[in-house]
C-alpha cells in the first residue's frame, strides 16, 4: 500500500508530548519510590536502590516509544474524506468519508485541559471506521469539528 506523503498531513500539538512526558516522569517517580521503598524494606537498601532505578529505566524506555506512537499521529483533510494516520509497529491508515460520519465530538479530559488540548473523536454507523485524533490545540480541535460537520452535513444531504 502506498501511503500518500504531501505536505499537507497535520501532526497533533508538541503539547501532546509535553503532557505524555509529564505523565512519565510522574508514573515513573511514583513508581520508583514505591519499587525502592517496597525492596528497601524487604530486601535491604541495596535492593530499594537497584529495584527504584529499574522502574526509572523502564519509564525512560516507555518515554522512547511513547514519543514515537506521538510522532506518528497525522492527519488530512481531502475532499471527500478525512485520513487519520497512526502506529508505530504497524502503520495504520483510515478514511473516514464525510458522508458516514453520524457526529463529530471533541472531548478534554483534566490533563488535556491543563496542556489547553482536546480530543477530536469520529462516529461512523461502522464501528470499525471510527478514528480519533488525539493532541489538538482546543481552537484548532474547534475548527476540524465544525468544519467536519458541515461536510458530514453536506455529503450526507446528496445520499
């Protein structure tokens, strides 16, 4: 399969990251301590030493990978559809036609709001063609969903 490669794919915001980061370096620290405390007592300093910087490096490896899973996030909008691209392992195109969309929904959960991004989730009668594009500043989140409910709105007209 060839996957078009145009300049005109949109990535989700670098905020994205800076929030999959944060959420690491907490789990991880959490994690760490509680590894290094738990071994500590059972086992002796040495191992509390040796178990809290296993989890650390367990976490810096999640870090790599889930800093590629957010580079490969892209998006576009053609005429008649939208492409959601994502995965790291296996490489994941879907076209959503604006005709079977049923309705578009932004959502933001705590942490999205405080990196001020939201959700843009996709509905379609198919389960198995709903997309998602995560990581979108909230104006621009704003914009994809009203202008993709209008073409819904559009295509779904012409049936």
């Amino acid at each position: 399969m060839q996957v078009d490669t145009g300049t005109d794919w949109m990535a989700p915001s670098v905020r994205l990251w800076r929030m999959r980061r944060a959420q690491i370096i907490a789990v991880g620290l959490v994690a760490a301590l509680a590894a290094g405390v738990g071994a500590g007592v059972a086992g002796g300093a040495g191992l509390g030493v040796v178990s809290g910087v296993a989890v650390l490096v367990i976490a810096a490896v999640s870090g790599v990978f889930l800093h590629r899973k957010f580079r490969s996030w892209a998006y576009r909008e053609r005429e008649e559809d939208l492409l959601v691209s994502r995965g790291v392992l296996i490489r994941r195109v879907s076209v959503v036609p604006y005709g079977r969309m049923q309705f578009v929904e932004v959502t933001a959960g705590p942490m999205e709001r405080w990196f001020k991004l939201a959700t843009v989730q996709l509905h379609t009668a198919a389960a198995a063609s709903n997309a998602r594009i995560p990581g979108l500043e909230r104006g621009e989140a704003a914009r994809l969903r009203d202008r993709l409910a209008m073409l819904g709105e559009a295509k779904a007209a012409g049936l």
